[in-house]
C-alpha cells in the first residue's frame, strides 16, 4: 500500500490532471478548427471526443476547487487535516485503473460512508452547526437581599438639598406643689439645630443597542438590577453611614449604646434577655421600642434554642406566627453584623427623605452614538433625620458581664 500522501500532494497531482484534461481539450479545439478553415466535415467521432474531454475538464475543475476549499478551511495544519471528498476519488483504485486506461467512456466510482455525529469540526459526518438548541425563556438572576430598613422607618419628602430641625437635646423639670405668696420654681429647656443635607446614590452601566433588540426583556433586567443596587447602598448608609462626606449619618452611629439599667439583674442573662433589657432601655428614655433588627443567623440561633428537655423556646417548628420577640416583631437582614442588634423606636426616631425619586436614565456619552451604545445611569437623593438618638438602642447580643 501507498504511503499517505499530504492534501498539498494531492492538490498538485490533481492540478496536474486538470492541466491534461485541459491541454487535450486545446488539442481537439485546435484539430476542429484546421478541419473547419480547410472546409473538411467534422466527424462524429471528434465531436464525441470533444465532448468527453470538455465534461472530463469541468469534473477536475470542480474538484481542484473543492480541494482548495478544504485545505483553507483546515488553517494548513495537514496532521489534523481531513481528506476531501476529491482527494480520496483520485486515489481510490477505482478512478486510478479508469484513468490508468486514458477511457473515452465509462466512469469510476466511489463509494463513501462516514460516521453521523454531533460535532462541529470539519470532518465528514459532522453535522452540529444543524443541530437545534433549547434556551429557556427569561433571564435567571442572581439572588437579591431582601431590603427593610426603609419600611421600619418614617418616609417623607423634601424639595430642596438643604434639611435642617430643631432637636430637644435637654429638659429640666422644676414643677412644683407652690404656696401661696410663694415664687413660684423655674423650667428650662435646651434645644439644638441639626443641620444635614441630601445625598446622591447613583452608578451606570453601557449596553449596545443590539443587545436591547436581540434580548428580550434586557431592559427591564438591566434597570431593575440598577434600582435594587441603589436600594442595598441605600440600605448600608441608612444603618451604618458615617456622616462624612458624601455619607448619610445613619442609626446606629448616632443610635445610644446598650446598658443594662440599675436594678436590672446581669448575672446568668441569655441572648434572649439582652433584647428585653434593650427594650426595657427604649422604654425608660420614653420611646416604647416597636421592633428589633437582627442577622438572620442570630435569629435562627434564638429561634433553635432548647429547654432542658428539648422544647424550642421560641415558637414551633410547625408554626407560621410572625416572627416576634418580647412582643416585638423581629426584623432580619443581613445588613446588620452578626452578634449585634438594633432595637428602638423606629416610626418616632427616623426619617428618610427622598428629594430624587429613584429613577434610570439613558443617554449618550462622548462616541457612543456612533458605536450604538447607550449609557443606563440610576440614582436617587435622599436624607435621613435621626430625630431621637436615644430612640435606638445597639450592642452586643453577648450578655453582658459584670466586673468583679
């Protein structure tokens, strides 16, 4: 058996058998024409010889052509290259006896049979660029925190950047039983400015517009994606805003430090007796605590603790009462750090407002116009009022020990 031969060899070899079959139709051309300038007859015999070398010229033809198609396709690497359909016709024994025997007639054939499969390379039998594809509607997204600290609190508006309101920082009591003829005792009264103002949450994303039109519900994706990203920001500064530069001041920086009051007992306390006390503190700086916010794993740690004999404090496995403590409901997000907790008055100690409704913009930045791209930009302004610091309580769910 032959050595393999590399598809630039069979290229040239096939070249060269379109060179004779087009010579030899020269040839007959050239016999025609002396015959005709010399007023001879043509024969029959030449035209059907004329015939056969013209239809013989146009097969090479086409398979010189497909052969080149092949070896372009193939990027020129000939260990991985794929014999073509010509390539292996010429060299079957079929077609090399056929031609070997320089026919005037007759044909040789080749018999191909080659393995169906999915793949997507050049390759006889390879048919995965026809294959269907199954795309499920829609887009999965990303899980997204569940945002309720603006729920908690007062919600309002304002119309210029500027908020300032006047805060009662002190109070003294002098209200007496009084004799008569007796002067009667004074009151006083401190009250203190606080001066904030609006702070803008914003960030932007490009899309093409091609990618708008070829991918339903894109927009819709992009946007809601914007605005819950402006929600969760939002969320962080109105807990735990430092108040420097373009920071709100949020609640719990301003909140006022967890300690138990005098006569309350600190010795053997849980977690669960932490939370009252906070409450018991919001109480007594006459602000009843309508709320305690928590890390959904401390939450889960109250709710799996046991008696002595293996009964869940808090509610049932099988209930579905809201989730309470102390008759306060308990809120959970995973904005406040585990261990600590917040506990107040949330309706009477803050207030956010909004100067800019949260919003999604688009428009056109430096080229994007003729790259066809558009700039999406979402942002809100808002501020928040702390009114009563002492509305607040945060700590530690630790409990609290006692020095020696």
């Amino acid at each position: 058996m032959s050595e393999q031969k590399s598809a630039q060899q069979l290229a040239e070899e096939f070249k060269a058998a379109q060179d004779e079959a087009v010579n030899k139709v020269k040839a007959i051309a050239d016999e025609a024409l002396g015959k005709a300038q010399a007023g001879e007859k043509l024969t029959d015999q030449l035209k059907q010889d004329a015939d056969e070398a013209l239809v013989k010229m146009n097969e090479l033809s086409g398979q010189v052509t497909e052969l080149a198609q092949k070896m372009a396709r193939s990027g020129g690497d000939e260990a991985a290259e794929v014999m073509s359909l010509g390539a292996r016709f010429v060299e079957s024994e079929g077609f090399k006896s056929w031609a070997d025997g320089r026919p005037r007639q007759g044909k040789a054939d080749l018999a191909v049979k080659a393995t169906i499969t999915t793949s997507t390379t050049n390759a006889p039998g390879s048919v995965g660029a026809a294959t269907d594809r199954t795309r499920l509607p829609g887009i999965q997204e990303l899980p997204r925190q569940r945002l309720v600290v603006r729920d908690l609190i007062s919600q309002g508006r304002i119309d210029t950047a500027a908020l300032e309101y006047i805060r009662e920082v002190g109070f003294t009591n002098n209200a007496a039983p009084v004799a008569e003829g007796v002067k009667k005792p004074g009151s006083d009264i401190q009250l203190d400015l606080v001066s904030t103002s609006a702070k803008v949450i914003a960030h932007w994303m490009k899309v093409s517009k091609q990618a708008l039109s070829d991918v339903s519900q894109l927009r819709s994706h992009i946007d809601n994606r914007l605005l819950f990203g402006l929600a969760y920001v939002e969320e962080q500064q109105l807990l735990h805003g430092d108040g420097t530069g373009q920071n709100l001041h949020g609640i719990i920086p301003q909140a006022t430090a967890y300690a138990p009051p005098v006569g309350v007992p600190t010795e053997g306390l849980t977690i669960i007796d932490t939370l009252r006390i906070a409450a018991l503190q919001a109480v007594l700086a006459e602000y009843p605590a309508t709320g305690h916010v928590l890390n959904p794993i401390d939450w889960a740690a109250i709710e799996l603790t046991k008696d002595e004999i293996g009964r869940h404090i808090i509610g049932q496995p099988q209930g579905n009462a809201p989730s309470s403590l102390w008759r306060l409901p308990v809120v959970e997000t995973p904005a406040i750090i585990q261990g600590k907790f917040l506990t107040g008055a949330f309706q009477m100690g803050a207030e956010v407002f909004d100067l800019w409704d949260s919003r999604v913009e688009a428009g056109f930045e430096n080229d994007d116009f003729t790259r066809n791209l558009l700039t999406l930009l979402a942002e809100e302004r808002i501020a928040l009022a702390v009114y009563r610091p002492e509305a607040f309580i945060y700590g530690d769910l630790a409990p609290v020990v006692p020095a020696p």
